[in-house]
C-alpha cells in the first residue's frame, strides 16, 4: 500500500520513476509520512518519541525545501502546489 501510495505522489509531481534520490521525491515522501505521524498523534498524544520523530521529518523537510527554492523557484512552487503544503 506504501509503494502505491508513494508512486501516485510522485507522479504528481513530475519526478522520473528510477530518481528516488531526488529532492521532489524525499520532499513528497517525507511530506506522506508526515500526514501518517500526524493522524497517529491525534490518537496518541502522549507519544512523545513519535513526536520528536515528526519534528526531525519536518525540519529535514524544511531544508530540502529551501534548497530546491534556491536551486529553481519554479519547481518550488509546483511541488508546495502539488502537495498542498503552505496555504
């Protein structure tokens, strides 16, 4: 279901299949990973290594973010717009 799931994201947004090292791809994973830790805490609130966790996924997240805005802002701005990320 992972597999699936992370392969329908990085279709959306225009990563070549076999580059799974590339910074869209991290981003869109990490960004589904997120949204998962995320639901997980609503239930569970006093977990707080998943939180600890969670804030590492995002700061990392953060800083692929910045690079790829530095490298190309119009690729930043099609993935924040294909994961829906700042609204």
């Amino acid at each position: 279901m992972k597999k699936e799931e992370n392969d329908k994201k990085v279709k959306d947004t225009n990563v070549k299949k076999g580059n799974v090292g590339s910074s869209e791809f991290q981003i869109t994973t990490f960004t589904n990973r997120i949204k998962k830790l995320t639901e997980h805490l609503k239930l569970n609130k006093k977990d707080e290594n998943t939180r600890r966790g969670l804030m590492k996924m995002v700061g990392k997240r953060k800083k692929l973010l910045n690079y790829v805005k530095r490298k190309s802002n119009d690729q930043y701005e099609s993935i924040i717009k294909s994961l829906g990320l700042r609204r």
